[in-house]
C-alpha cells in the first residue's frame, strides 16, 4: 500500500511552528523565509504577509543570546 500525503496540508495542522527559508546565504541579510505554517504565527504574532522575503533575524532581538546564535551558524 502506497500513501499519498498532501505536505501542505500537513505542516499546516502540525502544533509546533514551522518556519521555512531558501537557501541562499547572499550576505548581509542570508536566507529568506518562504514558508511558515499557522502554529509558527500565532506563537509569534506576525502574517504571512509581514513575514514573506524577510531573513529569521527579525525574531532576533537586544537580549538575543549571540552564543546560541554561533551554534547554530556552525
């Protein structure tokens, strides 16, 4: 038996948030957000519009701990 799923579909009824970029690192800004799903907004607060072709460092802020951020980029 072969199952067919619809992604989409999915990633959109999943609980945790899912945030999906490009793969592109052009600097200074690096990857741009191409996909998240509803989870991801109401957790953050922000639309699919105010989001679309923005980099994940928005979500970055003054109290943004840069040593998680390097493990990360490693």
């Amino acid at each position: 038996m072969q199952l067919k799923f619809d992604w989409l579909i999915v990633l959109e009824n999943l609980r945790r948030g899912i945030l999906v970029t490009d793969t592109s690192l052009q600097a200074p800004r690096g990857p741009y957000i191409i996909y998240v799903n509803q989870a991801w907004m109401k957790r953050t607060g922000y639309g699919r519009e105010e989001i679309q072709n923005k980099t994940p460092r928005i979500l970055q802020g003054p109290q943004t701990d840069r040593a998680v951020l390097a493990e990360m980029k490693s």
